[in-house]
C-alpha cells in the first residue's frame, strides 16, 4: 500500500474516532445530564396532570335533610388541533348540546389558529346529552367530572340557602355567607395518555378533600307551610311581595323564612334577567311598620312609667294635633284603657301614650327591643332597617314612632322583638345555623311586663282587630299592623298599604313567633287583619302540631269567631283605625272591630257576657278587662252562668259561672 493510501486510511481512522466521540459525548450528555430533562419531556408527552374538583359540603336542614348537594356531572372539552373538520364538529356538538353553531365555531377556529390544545365546550352537560355524544364515539371528544351544584327541594328556602356561580362559589345567601367551609380543596391526578392523548390509566397524586356540611335550624316542613300560605294570600291579594318569619323564642332558632316571589336556585340565571325575585324580602328590605310597633311603645309605658293595662287614655273622640299637625281616627273615641287602645289599635292611643313615655326613654327602648341595628344573622345583604338618631327627631316625631311611622324594620326585626315579649323578657339573638351556640338570654323588660304584653296581645286576637289570627285548640297572641306605602317619587303616601301580624303561641308558654308581612296591599281588604292575621293563623296553628306542641284549649274553649263586642259592654271603648290615610297616621284595621262606647247603662250597670264554654282562664281575662266581679263554681269549661248572657249586672253583684267539673 503506498504512502498516500495509508494516509488516507489515517484520516478516515481519524474522523470515525471523532464522530465516535461525538457520538459518545452526545450519549452521554443526554442520558447523563439532560436525563432528568428529557424524562420530564417524555412523561409531559406521555402524562398529564388533571385538576380533581373537590365536593363542595351539603347545606341541610335542622334533622339532617339535603337542602343543597353536589353531585358528579359530564363536563365536554377538545382538542381544536385533533379535529379533522372543525365545521362539521361544530354541527355535530351545536345540536345534541343545544347551543349556537355560528360562535363556537368561531371559538375553536380561533384556538386552533393559536395552536392552543385545548377549549371547554359546555361544562355540567345533562345525563341525556353525555349518553347521545358517547354513543358517537368520537376519539376527538374529551369529556371530565365535574360537580354540579343540585337543590333537590327546588325553590324550598331559595333565599335562605342562595346559589352558586358558575365556579361553585356562593354568590347570595348561606351559600356565599359560607362558602369557606362550604369549598374543599382541589386535589391533583396524574393521567397516563398514548399517541393521541387518549387516556388509558390514572393515579391520584393529591387527594381533594371535601367541604364541609352546614347544617341549618330551618325545619322543612314548616318552611314549605310558610312558603305555601305566604304565596296564596300574596296572589290572593294581589300584592307585590311578602315574607314570612317563624322563630323560635327561647332560642332564637329561625324555623322558617319564606319569601315572595320564589325563585328556583337550580336555574341558570340568564343575561339582563331580572333578579328582584331572588331579594330575600325578610331581612333585606326594610318597610314601616304601621300598627304592629305599637307592641314596642305600650311595652315600654308598663316598663317605664306608672300607666297600667287598665289605665284609662284620652282618645280625643279621634283626633290629636301637635304643634299643628293633626292626626285623625275613623272611630272617635273618648276614653280607652291602655288595653284597649292595643286591641282596638287607637293611634291617637298610642300617640298619648308615648307622650307619656317621652322621646329620650322611647328611643331608648326601641334600641333595647334592637330596632335600628341588624341582628347578626349570617346572611348577606341584611339591612339594619332605619332609626333616626334622637337628635333628628322632629318636635311632631312623637306623633309618629309610638305608632310605627318614622321607622323602618325588617321582618326579621319584628320577630326579634316579639320574642322578646313571648321569652319573658329576655332577648335570645337568633341564630340559622346548628352549629352557632344558643346566644345568652339578656333581660330587655321585667318578665311581668312581658306577661302582661302578652295577655294584652292576647285580648287582640279575642276580640280586638286580630280575629283573624284565633288559632284553633291553642291560645295565641298578637298585633295587627298596617301601614301606607310612600311614593319615593312624589313624597307622599299612596293608597297601598304594608299589611302585618306579629304573634306567638301559646299564650302561657309560646313556643313560636310568627311575622308576617305583605306588601302592596290594596283596600279595605288590604289591611293587615285581612291579609296577614289570616296567614299567621294557617302556619302558627299546623306548625304547632308539627312541633308535638299540645292543645291548650279544647274546642268548645274557643270563643264564637261572630261573637261581637256589645256596645253596651262596661269595657273601655277600642279602635279601629284607617286615619282617613293621614300621611302621619296608620291605616289601622278598624274595621276589624266595633268599639264599646261609655253609655248611660253605666249608671245601672254593665251587660253580662257570655262566658258559656270558655276556659277559666279565659272568663278572668275577659271579665278582668270589662271589670266585670266574678264568681267561680267548679273548674273547667263553663257550662251555665248568673245573671245570663245580655241581662244587666246591678252594681255591687257577682257573675256567678258554673264549671263542668
């Protein structure tokens, strides 16, 4: 071999144990020190990391029953890139997901021209179109669980539970109030894909962890009571909107609270909805409170002043002015006792009697009955109502407030304070939640003025303006109200009215409060005995049946719901009300009641009533407030009596009542 060759031969030699050691190098660069970076390029080719959505925690009522849950749904994403024909997977997908061809179209166009590899279709899709888009078997359709928020009970307490956004996060409601217990934590799976991204294993990395159940004092069957009789005198009466709040006094435990109109929480709210059906009506939007406030104004006269049950008021024969403005009643009254200006709802009454109080101790006491402030119930957008500071009062204020004008309250408020008179006393604050311990009871008036409230209260539904509110086989107590609505345009009241009732029951020992409200109400029949008293009567006497409660009257203890108030009786003449719609009066029930009148029977004596088939008790509280001396035979139902019903009593004589047993 000559020289030339061998040399050839040398640089060949040469050149392959350089790229050899190129080679060499480059193996061992990658294997050894970009090992680590290519593994993790590989397994991004071959893995990925999917987001496990954690269950959001269940909202339940007070004996553990689902009001809200989350359940597992189909939710449809692609891959643009995948593809093979965007415009017919657009048709495709645009007709069994029922949506709009033109932009989804549009929408994975534009994602495959920024080579972006993925895009959600519709998430939480129903079972009947995942079934119809699995049954294509379509490699290019990728479909991943998520959980869909479900209110099994439809709009049963809507505006208690709220609902969620389309992240499941609480937007109203309990579920916005709490949501941080409600939410879990995301956990994190590790998904094994081939060639084309198809899934074939899976291996959770994280796991989620799940929210937390919230548990609710709200008893279902109550509340679907109070929902179903808000509803039918809202649409019997025409009015607007309405709430409905059931509490329990002794601890504070919030039974039910309904609202009007009713939404579903399961529908998707839709682009310039209108969304005044989902306002919770209790605790959101404050009114005045007409002749229901009364409660407060002769509650704080037994508690502040020397004024009694039997107090007698000067009515004015109905009409009082102050520092010249008048206020005007339908009945003109004279002389009414204290009693009798709650039963018979006399707005000059109560004027006169808050004048007693005076302004620095009213106010007072209404911050006491906690008017003015919100209650502290976990729920969004409440609103404190409106009560102005003493200082703003107007020298005619004191014509206004002792009646319920000048203030405004929710109806949640209304229950507090009427729970206030039906726990002796004692303010409870009220709670929604299980979880939140029983507030402390904290003394607001004497337990005997909170008796005495409640025997007056109770003498409204028997023979004063809240007829309509008599409960069947319990004894009840409460307040009758209704107030004009003003016209925030022109300033002045029109002829639409806040109808009320405030109550409890039973009268002894009250195991409920009950308020109720309707707003918009029109007419006669617009008053709050015709509206709200009626409503109050249907969800107070069944949700007593529904707690075990027992009757603490037989039938025969009721009194005839005709029976009307003889005008000859010696009780003290009562009210009516509408102050011939006064700006500054009440628009009172009046009709509800005809009014006993001082007569010239006074100088003989007064009528016996007729006590045939009440209770004891019953025949002391009547005979009390007509001041009417009498004698018991026996115990139990009255069976006969002397002198009979209607004869005149002689002056110095006794009732006698014979008794059953």
């Amino acid at each position: 071999m000559n020289e030339q060759a061998i040399k050839r031969v040398h640089y060949l030699v040469r050149l392959l144990l350089l790229w050899a050691l190129l080679i060499g190098g480059r193996l061992v660069q990658l294997q050894i020190f970009q090992h680590d970076d290519y593994r993790h390029q590989a397994l991004n080719q071959q893995e990925k990391m999917v987001e496990v959505q954690a269950a959001r925690g269940r909202i339940l009522d007070r004996e553990r029953q689902p009001l809200a849950m989350s359940i597992l749904a189909d939710s449809v994403c692609i891959n643009p890139t995948r593809v093979p024909d965007l415009t017919v997977a657009a048709e495709i997908l645009s007709k069994i997901l029922k949506l709009d061809p033109v932009p989804l179209l549009d929408k994975m166009q534009s994602a495959a021209a920024d080579q972006r590899g993925f895009i959600w279709v519709k998430r939480r899709i129903s079972e009947e179109e995942s079934q119809s888009l699995r049954s294509l078997n379509l490699e290019w359709i990728e479909f991943r669980n998520e959980y869909q928020r479900v209110y099994p009970n439809g709009q049963l307490a809507a505006h208690v539970l709220g609902n969620v956004d389309f992240d499941q996060n609480g937007n109203a409601g309990i579920e916005q109030s709490f949501n941080n217990t409600l939410e879990g934590h995301d956990g994190e799976m590790r998904v094994m894909t081939d060639v084309r991204q198809n899934g074939f294993g899976s291996q959770v990395s994280n796991k989620p962890l799940p929210g937390r159940d919230v548990i609710l004092t709200i008893d279902t069957r109550i509340q679907r009571l109070a929902e179903q009789e808000l509803a039918r005198t809202i649409l019997l009466h025409r009015c607007k909107t309405g709430s409905i709040v059931v509490l329990n006094p002794k601890t504070g435990d919030v039974l039910a609270m309904a609202s009007y109109p009713p939404f579903d929480p399961n529908a998707t709210v839709q682009p310039n909805q209108e969304l005044g059906s989902r306002t919770n009506q209790a605790i959101t939007v404050p009114f005045e409170p007409g002749s229901v406030f009364k409660v407060v104004t002769l509650a704080t006269a037994l508690e502040t002043t020397r004024l009694r049950r039997g107090s007698p008021i000067n009515c004015g024969n109905g009409s009082i002015t102050l520092f010249g403005r008048t206020v005007h009643e339908d009945h003109k009254f004279g002389m009414l006792s204290m009693e009798d200006v709650l039963v018979h709802s006399s707005n000059v009454g109560a004027i006169r009697v808050g004048m007693t109080i005076g302004a620095p101790t009213l106010y007072d006491y209404i911050r006491k009955f906690k008017f003015g402030q919100r209650t502290g119930i976990p729920l969004p957008g409440e609103s404190p109502g409106l009560l102005h500071r003493l200082k703003a009062w107007q020298p005619t204020s004191i014509g206004s407030v002792p009646m319920g004008h000048e203030i405004t309250v929710t109806t949640l408020q209304l229950a507090q304070a009427c729970a206030i008179i039906a726990n002796n006393g004692f303010y409870v604050r009220p709670r929604i939640t299980l979880d939140t311990p029983v507030a402390d009871p904290v003394a607001v008036i004497k337990p005997e003025t909170a008796i005495a409230m409640r025997q007056m209260m109770e003498s409204v539904v028997l023979r004063g303006t809240g007829r309509n509110a008599r409960l069947a086989q319990y004894t009840g107590g409460g307040k009758t109200g209704t107030a004009q609505i003003v016209d925030l345009k022109t300033h002045r009241y029109t002829h639409f009215y806040n109808a009320s009732f405030m109550g409890f029951a039973p009268v002894s020992n009250p195991r409920i409060v009950v308020v109720v409200t309707a707003n918009g109400a029109s007419g006669h029949m617009g008053f709050g005995a015709e509206v709200s008293a009626p409503v109050y009567k249907e969800v107070a006497t069944t949700a007593l049946r529904m707690l075990d409660v027992p009757p603490d009257l037989l039938l025969d203890d009721r009194p005839d719901d005709n029976k009307k108030v003889d005008t000859n009786d010696l009780a003290i003449a009562d009210l009516g009300n509408p102050p011939n719609l006064d700006p500054d009066a009440d628009a009172s029930e009046a009709s509800q009641a005809t009014p006993p009148q001082l007569s010239d029977a006074l100088q003989i004596g007064p009528k016996v009533p007729n006590f045939r088939g009440m209770s004891t008790r019953a025949v002391m509280e009547q005979s009390s407030s007509l001041g009417i001396p009498v004698e018991f035979v026996g115990s139990g139902l009255v069976r006969t009596q002397y002198p009979a019903a209607g004869h005149v009593l002689p002056l110095g004589e006794r009732v006698r009542v014979y008794s059953r047993y």
